[in-house]
C-alpha cells in the first residue's frame, strides 16, 4: 500500500507533464492552421473585391433597363386608360 501512496502521484505527475505537452503542441499547430486560413481568406477577399466594378456595371444596367420597361409600360397604359375612358364619356354623352 505504502509503494501505490509513492508510485501513483509520480504516474500521474508524469501523465500530467505528458498531457501538458501534447496541448502545447496541438495548440502551436491550431494557431499555425489558422494563420493559413487567414491568408486565404484575405486571398479571396481580395478576388472578390476585385469583381465590385463588373457587379456595379450590372447593377447600373439592370437599372436602366427596369426604367425604361416601366416608361414602356406607364405609356401604354395611358393610352389604355385614354381609349377607355373615351368609350365611357362617349356613353354619358348618349345618356345625356
């Protein structure tokens, strides 16, 4: 009993120490991946930001081709509007 109260602290010391180590290498290695991520990651930020002008360019098109079909389409539903609006006074007059 006497030699387990001796020997069982220094297996767990040493068990310990070892455990201690392994986390320290694990943890140089975490901050080694995530240094890696951030280069790629500012890597890929870059590229994509190189696309903003050609994104822009479609946005503004899309927006001139929307103003121009609702100019289109305000304009023949006016007319629409006018012809039959025009049959509607026309029977008034009848009515009248």
């Amino acid at each position: 009993m006497e030699v387990l109260n001796a020997v069982l602290p220094v297996l767990l010391y040493i068990f310990g120490i070892i455990l201690l180590i392994v986390l320290i290498i694990l943890g140089i290695r975490m901050i080694q991946i995530l240094d890696k991520v951030d280069r790629i990651v500012d890597n890929v930020e870059d590229k994509v930001n190189s696309f903003n002008s050609f994104f822009e360019i479609l946005d503004k098109t899309g927006y001139g081709i929307s103003m121009i079909g609702d100019k289109v389409i305000g304009f023949f539903s006016t007319i629409v509007s006018k012809i039959f609006n025009k049959d509607k006074k026309n029977e008034e007059d009848l009515y009248e």
